[in-house]
C-alpha cells in the first residue's frame, strides 16, 4: 500500500474561520427534497430505463411525497427527450409537483431544452458546468475568468429564453459542478457572477446548488465549505442552497446532513443512494434519520417493502440485505443477548409507555416502515440465546415459557441451528419445541384422571385434593385414587402407588391461557428433579387447565424415563 504516497488532498478549506454549525445537534426540519434518481440514478445504470420503466418510477416518487423530480437531460438523447414531452403532453405531472432538467451552457443544447419543455407548469432548468481546479487545468485548460463566462454566457442565455414562455413557471438552478475540488473564494465568485443576472426574488428564488461531485474530504469539511458559501452568497434571503453529495468516501449521508446544519435549504439524492460510482447521497437513510429524531421527513417511507421493491423493479438494483432502513435484516437480531434486550424492551414498552420508542438496539419501530416484529426482528441461528427463541415461542405461538426453563430450550435451538447450518424459521422452532416437551404420553399415560375437593370439620383448605385415575405404563393400565395437598401431589401419590418406582420431587410450576388464536386454551409447565438432583421440564397443553397441568407432569416424567427408564418395584 505504498502508493499511498501519490494522494494529496485535492479539496479546498475555506479562507475565513467557519463552524458555527457545530453548536447545532440535529436538525430541524426535513430540507426541500429533489429525486435525481431518473438522471443520475438512470445514467448510472448498465442498463438505463426504458421509457415505460421511467414513466412508471415518475409516478411512484410522485407517490411517496417528492414535490421537485429532475426528470433527466432532454438534449442529450431522443429517450430523455420523449420522456419529458410525454409527461408533459399527458398531463403526468401534478400541479404542486415540480420537474427539473438538466444543461450545459451551450446554445445549441439550451435551445433543445426549452423546446423539450414547451407547455410546461412549473419547471427547474438546472446549468452547470465544472469549475475545479483539476478540471480547469486538466480538462478545459482554460482560466478562471474563461470558466465564468461559460456560467454568465449561459445562465443569460435561460433567463432569455425563459421569458419567451411567459405561459410557464420558470425557476433557474446553478452548480459549480466538482464544488469540494474549487477554490472557494472562485466558487462563490462564480456563483455570484450567475445571482446577479438571473436576479431572484422572493417569489422567484434561485437555487445555487453545491455538489460534492466526488466526495474529496471529512464531513466536517464539506459543512464549511457550506457554511462559507451560505455567507458569502449575494441575495442569501432569495437563494435556496442545495446541495447534492455523491458517496465516494462512504460518508454522503454524513455531508449532507452536516451540510444542513451549516445552512443547506435543499437536498438532491436518490432512492437508496443509486448514481455514479459509489452513488448519491441516500435519501431514504436521510429522511429516516429525521424520522428517528422526531422530525417529519415530508417523505413517506411508512411501506418501506414497496419502496423497495419499486426500486428494485425499476433500476434492476438490489438493496443490500443490511442497507439502512430498508434492507431486509436491518431489524433482525440473531445475537442471544441483543435478543434478550430487545424482548425486555419490548414488554416493557407495552406495559409502561407505549406511546414512546426507546427499544434497545432498535432505533425504529418496526411498524413505521410497514415491517413486522414476527419474522423480522428476532431471527434465531446458532448465534442466538434463550431470549430470543423465549419471544418466537411467545409473540408466535402463545407460550410464555418460564424464564428458569429458557436457557435449556435456548441450547437446544441453537444445537439445532448450529448442526443444520442454517436459521431456524418461527415454524422449525416451535416443532422442536413441541416434539421435545408438549404432552408426552409414552411410556407413562394418565388417560383419565378426576379430582375433587376433600371434605373437613377443620377451616375450609383448598389445597385438600383427591383425585381417581386410569393411568398406562408401558401398557399396563393401573386404576388408582389418592389424596394430597394439591391436584400434582395427588397424581404423584396415585403413581407410587403402582408397581413402578417413582422418586422424584417437584421444583416449580406455572401455567397461563394461550391466545385464542391456538388450538389449546392453556398451557402448563412443570419441573422435576430425579434422586441426583437432575432437572427435567415437561409442558403440557389442554382446554382444561387442569389437566393441562397433568400433561405436563406426565411430560416432565416422559423425559426423565428416557435417562432413567421406569423399573419396577
């Protein structure tokens, strides 16, 4: 990695001190939003869009809230032509929706716009052209001063033809394209030389739009150059400051968010970050930021699978399975102890404050994306714990397993996880479950059993249990009656009193109803102890709880016969 030696930094600080944003800790409201996925996202494509696939995204960004859509370049080819004439002749675009094309300052090429935009409401007719020094130097080879008139040149050239069409809304946009590789000082000099011919109003603002055409430095760094420009600007108050990060660091979303606190208006990106090379900034990351803070986005990603999938279907991109937000394991948690947390945080929220979020380890609620907590955000692998196949086998299935009996069921899931290779679905896990503990009834089978309350001259003592049952052992059939303090010690008398040796001692019980979505009403759950002082669980289902009770002990006992098989007396 030596040829790191051939790097220098090619961005520019700005002259003055600046970094009065850094006192701002979130940002306020959501910036004006311009989709630039039908330009850059489509440019950057192997395969651009059709002219269908294009009308059809159009819609949809409609859809989802964006009031501004750079809808492509209408001079640089007959499908970018036909696109815009077609939304224009049909009548696609609404009246608060706004469409942006983009060009060079080129007569030829202006003209050709124009003509693409006859009859159109509302409309952004974006200039650029490149004002770095690597590009002044290396690509035009041309002087500061030749590199202004091409911006002067043009934008007289818009504000001309635009008022040949008094019957359309014209607003004008500028860039000073590879903005981050400027000087600044020459940056706002040239920016300033466009705002004083185009001469924007309050009713008529210009917008000046700062691109980080290839993202050069720290994120920091980016928000002073904004913040200088944002005080160095003529007509500030009639200015909108946009700005429109690519991602070639990794850290777009860091740029413009910085950039907004440093006093960007506007932000140009795409849906998940499509464009050049690393892409554009991400919009949707973007605005869920804000979600999460509290701020409405003014974008609404409340159906995030839809978003994606429409991204997916028009651009022939994937999401990545972990992209923020959207991915489909963004929620999934397979970590034994992030499960634990988020199980805990989850029945906490619903017992204490439901009307706040502060889940550990999700920033997001799930259900504001159109997501689910089932199936999405705890998934069990070998890497999981007791916590999180406890919620599958709760939030699932109705079984609010005790928490002493979690670790034991949590091992074995992860055994079996961790023997197939695999992540073990809602389904797999409670099969696993059931075939394991769920009312095992071989070799031992109580297959009636009726209890009743013993009579006594003494203060009435609920705990007095008499009980008459059939039991199966190994398919003998015993017919027993007993008494005890309660209806399990009574089942317990009743078996010694065949001619097999039971010794054991009850450790705990518990039981609840299921929800009324199950087959069973109710669920029990029993542990026992063998002579050495071995533990084992059995969980009985029934409508009777009862003898769902009695299905458990019999499951309990079915377990420990398989390490010390019933003998006889």
């Amino acid at each position: 990695m030596k040829n790191y030696e051939k790097y220098k930094i090619g961005y520019y600080n700005p002259p003055a001190p600046c970094g009065k944003w850094m006192k701002k800790d979130h940002i306020e409201k959501a910036p004006i939003w311009c989709s630039v996925d039908l330009r850059d996202g489509n440019q950057a494509l192997i395969v651009p869009m059709s002219l269908e696939e294009k009308l059809n995204f159009f819609d949809f960004l409609v859809k989802i809230g964006f009031k501004e859509i750079e809808v492509g370049f209408p001079a640089a080819s007959e499908t970018e032509y036909e696109f815009v004439r077609k939304l224009i002749e049909e009548n696609r675009i609404p009246d608060d929706v706004t469409i942006q094309v983009l060009t060079q300052s080129r007569k030829h090429i202006i003209d050709k716009t124009f003509e693409a935009l006859k009859g159109v409401k509302h409309a952004i007719v974006h200039l650029y052209n490149s004002t770095s020094f690597a590009q002044r130097q290396q690509v035009f080879r041309a002087s500061e001063e030749e590199i202004i008139q091409i911006a002067k040149d043009g934008a007289v050239l818009i504000k001309e033809y635009a008022a040949k069409h008094p019957e359309s809304d014209f607003r004008f946009e500028y860039s000073p394209e590879s903005f981050t590789g400027t000087e600044m000082e020459f940056a706002a000099r040239i920016c300033n030389e466009v705002i004083d011919i185009w001469k924007p109003t309050p009713d008529k603002k210009v917008i000046i739009n700062l691109p980080a055409t290839v993202e050069m430095s720290l994120p920091h760094v980016f928000a002073n150059q904004i913040e200088y420009m944002c005080n160095h600007l003529h007509c500030r108050e009639n200015v909108i400051v946009s700005l429109h990060p690519h991602n070639d660091r990794g850290t777009g979303v860091a740029d413009a968010e910085l950039g907004i606190l440093a006093g960007g208006d506007r932000i140009e990106g795409t849906l998940f970050g499509n464009g050049e090379r690393t892409g554009n900034v991400d919009i949707v990351t973007l605005a869920m930021n804000m979600f999460t803070h509290g701020v409405d986005p003014q974008l609404d990603f409340s159906d995030m699978p839809s978003v994606v999938d429409a991204y997916e279907t028009y651009t022939g991109m994937k999401v990545s399975p972990r992209q923020p937000y959207g991915g489909s394991l963004v929620f999934a948690a397979f970590s034994g102890s992030h499960q634990d947390a988020i199980a805990k945080g989850m029945k906490w929220r619903e017992e204490m404050d439901p009307s706040k979020w502060t889940v550990p380890y999700l920033p997001l609620d799930p259900h504001d994306v159109g997501r689910e907590y089932d199936g999405d955000v705890i998934r069990i692998n070998s890497q999981s714990g007791k916590g999180g196949v406890a919620y599958i086998l709760e939030h699932n299935f109705g079984f609010d397993i005790p928490k002493a009996m979690r670790s034991e069921v949590g091992y074995m899931m992860k055994e079996i996880s961790d023997h197939n290779h695999e992540e073990l679905e809602p389904q797999e896990i409670y099969d696993a479950f059931a075939k394991e503990y769920i009312n095992d009834f071989d070799p031992l089978d109580i297959t009636d059993a009726t209890f009743g309350h013993l009579s006594s001259t003494k203060e009435e003592d609920d705990s007095s249990v008499s009980v008459k049952m059939r039991v199966v052992i190994n398919d003998e059939v015993f017919h027993l009656d007993a008494e005890g303090n309660g209806r399990l010690d009574a089942v317990s008398n009743a078996l010694k009193k065949t001619n097999y040796h039971f010794d054991y001692k009850f450790i705990t019980y518990s039981e609840h109803a299921i929800s009324a979505d199950s087959n069973s009403k109710a669920a029990s759950y029993v542990c026992i102890a063998d002579a050495n002082g071995n533990t084992y669980w059995g969980v009985g289902t029934h409508t009777d709880i009862i003898l769902a009770s009695v299905n458990a002990l019999v499951s309990a006992l079915n377990r420990m016969n398989k390490k010390i098989h019933f003998i006889k007396k």
